[in-house]
C-alpha cells in the first residue's frame, strides 16, 4: 500500500476490523445478549462494548503519541507537532468516548431509561458519585477532557512528559472496570488488566502515529524513528504477554475452561498479538535495513497494515471479552473476614517452612525487577565488549537488591503482611533501610551514563532522560542530605499516624505506592551519604555521621512508641481478620515496633560504618595526593616554614653578636 494513502487508510482499516471482531466476538460469546431480568436494551447491550472499544482506541492514540514523541522525536520540529496533534485528536475522541461509556454504563447497571425529569438526572448524579463503578468513568473523563486542552497547549520536552504521565496515569481507572473488579484475585487481576491497557496503548498509538508520521518524514528520518519505536514495542509486547496471560489465567479458573466462549476469545485475542510480535521482530531484523530501496518499503507498509488488521482484531476481542460472562463466577456469599478484607483467603500459619515456600507474586514488581535487572547487566555487557571495565561488586550488590525486591513484594512477607503487623513491618525496615544499601552501591545511574548511547540528532534517548531526571532542580532538592533524611524520617511517622497507612492497607493503589514510596525515600537517604553515583552535594563525613545517629534516635523513639501503643493500630483491619493462629494483633503489633526498633537500626549501623570507611579512605587519598605533590615539587610549606626558622635563628645570632660586642 502507498504510505500516503496508508496514512488515512491505516486508521479507518483499524477501526473497521475493531468493529468487525468486536461484533463477531459479542455474537459468540454471548456479551451482547438480551437479559431476562432488567434488559437494558439491545442499544445499550451492543453500544457499550462498542464505545469501549472506541475509548481503548482513542485512549492508544493518546498516549503512544506522547510516547514516542518523547523517545524519538526532536522537539520544536514538524514531526513533534504532528505527534501531539496526533494525541489532542485522540485525547479528545477519548473524552467523549469516556463519557458516552459512562452514560450507558449507568443505564446498564440500573436498567434506567432516559428521561428529561429531575429524577433521571439525580440517578445518574448519584451513579457518578457514589457507586463502585460511576467514579472511575467520571474521574477517566474529566482527565480527557484536561488532557485534550494540554496536548493542545504544550510544544515543549519537560510540558509533554508532564502530560504523558498524566495520560498514562487517566487509563488506571479503565482497570478496574469490567470483571477484574469482582474477582476473587482483585489485586491480581486489577494490576494485571491496568498494565495490559497501558502496554498495549504504547505498542498500538505508536504504531498509529508511525502511520501518521510517514509523509512528513524522510526514509532515513523514519527508519531511525522505527528502530527506536521497534524498541518500545519490544518492551510493550513483553508486558502484554505476561499480563495478558496472567489475566487469562484469573478468568479462565483452569484450563478446563479454555474451549468456553470466554476461553475461545482469549485464544483469538492471544493469536492476534503472537502474529503481532512475530510481525514486529521481523520487521526489525529484516525490513527496516531495506527502507531506503523502494521495494523494501513497499513491503514494509504492507507488512505494517497487516499489523494494524492483527491490532484491530485483538482489539476488538478485547472488548468483547470485557463482556462475556467468566466461565465460573466467584461466589458472592460464605466469604470469611479475611477474603471480604483482602480479597484472599487467610494464609495457613506462619511457620518456618512458609518463609521458603510461601509465595505470592506481585506483577508489576516482578516486571519492574526483571526490567531493571536486564538493563543493567546490557549496559554491563556494552561496557565489557568495548574493553571498560566494571566493578562485579557493584553488579553482584545491584543483583542482590533488586532479588530482595521481588522477595519482599512477591515472597511470605507479601503474603503475610495483610494479616500479620509485624510481617509488615519488616517489608518496611528492609524496603527503606537494607535494599536501598545495596541497590545505591550499584551505581545504575553512572552505569547508564557510561553504557547508553549519546543521542547526537536532537532527541533524548534512556541517557538524556535519565541524566535530565537526575540533575533537574526537583531532583537537587530531593538529594540534599537534609531534605533526603528529613524525608526519610519523617514520611516514617506520617505514614502510620495519618490514614496512609489504612489507605495502603485497603486499596492496592495505595499498596503500590507505599511500596514505591519506602524504597525511593530509603534510596535517595542512602544516595545523600555513601553514593556513587553524582549529586550536587554531600555533607562533610563528621556530619553525615551525626546526621545519622540522629536518625537512629528518631527511628529508635518510633519503634517504642508503636511498642507502647495500648490500642491497635487499624484495628478494624488486623483486628478482624479472624485469625486464630499466632500471636495475637497487639502482641504482634508490639514485635511490629520492636523489628522497627532493633531490627531496623542494623542497617543503620551498617551504613555509619560505610561513612566511616569512605571518611578514611578518603582521608588515605588525600594524604596520597599530597604525597605525590610533594614527590613532584616539593613540600612548599614545609620549605617555607624551614625558611622561617633559619631566618629567626639568623636574627638571634646577630643580636647575640651585637650583645657581646
């Protein structure tokens, strides 16, 4: 197909094929079909799967421009305009779609039939405001209507990232819609769908804009652009693979249930993205080297439209699935307080062989580990094959903190922390204070400085962003010693004596973000006293040791004052759990305060020790510096000192002279 043509083909074949396989797909598996008790109507059975539809589409539109604007695209040129007004067009489609979603969402559920009355519009109020369901759609469309007027407003690097992560942040409510919200692994399945949506918005809006982009660009100007967008799409093909199976696996309940009409759409929709992914790698290792002849583009914009007839068909069977009634559905009555509280069932006793065998993995940490583990030991292995060297402490330290991640986040402190204060607890010490050691000692950031390429053409690349993350201003006030350990300890205290911590406990949101939160004020803690890597300043090593005994008594104080609590801290969490095993919650609670008061000074200790080793190396350098000065020029001030006295000795003698003349 000609690019020209394909650039307004390209879109109208993507949405024909969504609407085709979303149709097809309500046929069969029966998410369109009418409903003894309170139908709806057949609009409304068939226009909310298909506005759905159009709000994914929109949603990928909006966000993979943004994306690839931002890592592959110079700011201030043709391309970059056409990449935001790309995603205005989409944030825009998005809004409305969100919206109309909403809307009949609202008549779906309460069966309401539009009226011009006051009651009608009270209803829908209420359904807004108040229900398990009207909130997100509400939050998803004011964010695109916001997001519309921004991604017309702004033309420039850090306003577009700004907006960007906005964008990605207004698509977490379309996770918890569909079944992923009533299942009885909700964490699971709401972790899994959000990175799903995400992934396959940056893999499908990249591949959109790329359609778009083709007649303002060059054949050489394009190839880079594709080999860049190649990259991104690898890593999003990866995430949707993983979450879509894990997803799969939530819904299906077994694989007995795989020839169902459930089962039959996940199938298409797998087979949908496998041809996609074979399609990607072979564009990448074959096609994209050819662009510059005309034969090898015509082919690779045929190769590209028959990805966008995969995308739509995954697409639309996407919505279709979102529709099709699970094979079994949790049960809704007989729950115990533990699986009403978390979702779970209560975990057997905690015994020695559990803290081996107890496992309960957390997606988005298991991603974000095996990411971070892949690109570091890349950029060891660039740095190597050019002949640089690298410390193997710093890899073996860098490995053993991101396994202490995955462990905390995915091992029996992950399934036991809902139940058990003390289990949580140590999550805490060990995320904010032991791992955040060994990952700083690591030095990802002058890693990545030395190992990524410099991009030359105007673009920022992983080198340009990272450095960008650590030398603009928000970052120098997050690393100053002070505000670092003010932020260390004082998030400490805030955190469990506001409702941040019941937050965490009940929403897995908050969960994330307390994770998130204890590891990075832990890093940047650690990063302000013995990092490797840059920062713009560091205290002088007498007072980077009193800055952390002060920090031991503060941190010392908070676990007495847990141990000293008389009452139950969320009691109507860990109070209610209706565990019979163990210790019981105020017990517990009190080992939870002792772990934050011994336990958790130990890497403390370890680190006051690092400052004082770095203090006396650093003084052994110095005296070495000035060792080899005085090889190479002399001891000036010793010389002049010499001086000094032989002068003063001359002067005693003549006045000695002068004496016994």
């Amino acid at each position: 197909m000609n690019p020209r043509l394909l650039r307004v083909a390209g879109p109208v074949i993507l949405v024909a094929v969504s609407l085709i396989a979303v149709v097809v797909g309500l046929a069969y598996g029966g998410g369109a079909a009418e409903v003894q008790l309170a139908d709806p109507g057949p609009v409304v059975r068939w226009g909310l799967p298909i506005a759905t539809l159009i709000v994914n589409l929109s949603a990928a539109t909006m966000v993979g421009s943004l994306v690839l604007a931002l890592f592959a695209l110079p700011a201030g040129e043709r391309p970059f305009e056409i990449a935001l007004d790309t995603a205005s067009i989409g944030a825009a489609v998005f809004t409305l779609s969100a919206a109309t979603t909403g809307y009949m969402t609202f008549l779906n559920v309460l069966n309401a039939k539009p009226t011009l009355d006051a009651v009608f519009g009270q209803q829908l109020g209420r359904f807004l405001v108040e229900s398990s369901v009207g909130p997100a759609w509400l939050i998803t469309t004011i964010a695109g209507a916001v997001l519309t007027v921004l991604t017309f407003a702004v033309r420039s690097w850090i306003p577009t990232l700004i907006v960007a992560i906005l964008a990605l942040a207004a698509l977490i409510p379309m996770g918890t819609q569909g079944h992923a919200g009533d299942e009885a692994s909700h964490n699971a399945a709401v972790t899994s769908l959000v990175l799903h949506i995400i992934a396959a918005a940056v893999w499908l809006g990249g591949l959109v804009l790329l359609v778009v982009l083709r007649p303002a660009m060059s054949r050489a100007q394009l190839q880079t652009v594709l080999l860049r967008y190649s990259s991104i799409a690898l890593v999003a093909f990866i995430v949707v693979a993983v979450s879509g199976t894990v997803r799969a696996s939530i819904g299906l309940l077994g694989l007995q249930n795989l020839w169902s009409a459930y089962g039959t759409l996940v199938l298409v929709k797998a087979a949908a993205l496998v041809a996609m992914g074979v399609l990607g790698a072979w564009y990448r290792r074959r096609l994209i080297s050819r662009m510059s002849d005309e034969p090898g583009s015509r082919r690779f914009w045929g190769v590209i439209t028959l990805e966008l007839v995969f995308m739509g068909v995954a697409s639309g069977a996407a919505a279709a699935l979102a529709r099709t009634p699970p094979p079994v559905e949790a049960p809704l009555v007989g729950l115990t307080p533990a699986e009403v509280l978390t979702g779970a069932p209560l975990p057997p006793e905690l015994t020695v062989g559990r803290w081996f065998t107890a496992w309960d993995v957390d997606l988005l940490w298991t991603l974000i580990v095996a990411f971070a583990l892949f690109f570091y030991l890349a950029g060891v292995w660039r740095l190597r094959r050019r002949g640089d060297a690298w410390p193997i402490h710093r890899t073996v330290l860098w490995t053993l903190g991101l396994l202490g991640v995955f462990w905390v986040t995915s091992g029996p402190i992950n399934v036991y922390q809902d139940y058990l204060f003390s289990m949580h607890m140590i999550g805490h010490m060990l995320l904010s204070m032991a791992i955040p050691l060994l990952l700083v000692t690591g030095a990802p950031v002058t890693l990545a400085a030395r190992a990524i390429r410099k991009r030359e053409d105007g673009t920022r690349g992983g080198r340009e962003w990272i450095l960008w993350a650590v030398h603009n201003p928000i970052a120098k006030v997050l690393t100053n010693p002070y505000v670092a350990a003010g932020l260390f300890i004082g998030s400490l205290w805030a955190f469990y004596y506001t409702d941040l911590f019941r937050w965490s406990l009940y929403d897995h949101v908050g969960h994330i973000w307390m994770v998130a939160h204890f590891l990075i004020t832990g890093y940047l803690f650690v990063l302000s006293l013995v990092g490797i890597d840059p920062v713009p300043y560091r205290l002088p090593y007498p007072m980077r040791l009193l800055v952390l005994i002060a920090i031991m008594a503060m941190h010392a104080f908070f676990g007495i004052a847990i141990m000293m609590n008389s009452g139950l801290m969320v009691a109507e969490w860990f109070g209610a759990m209706g565990r019979t095993w163990g210790a019981t919650p105020l017990q517990d609670q009190y080992v939870g305060g002792g772990v934050a008061w011994s336990v958790g000074e130990i890497p403390t200790l370890i680190l006051a020790i690092t400052v004082a080793i770095q203090w006396s190396r650093s003084d052994e350098r110095q005296q070495k510096r000035r060792d080899r000065h005085v090889d190479r020029v002399g001891d000036l001030e010793l010389d002049a000192y010499n001086e000094e006295l032989a002068r003063l000795a001359a002067r005693d003698a003549r006045l000695a002279a002068r004496g016994r003349g």
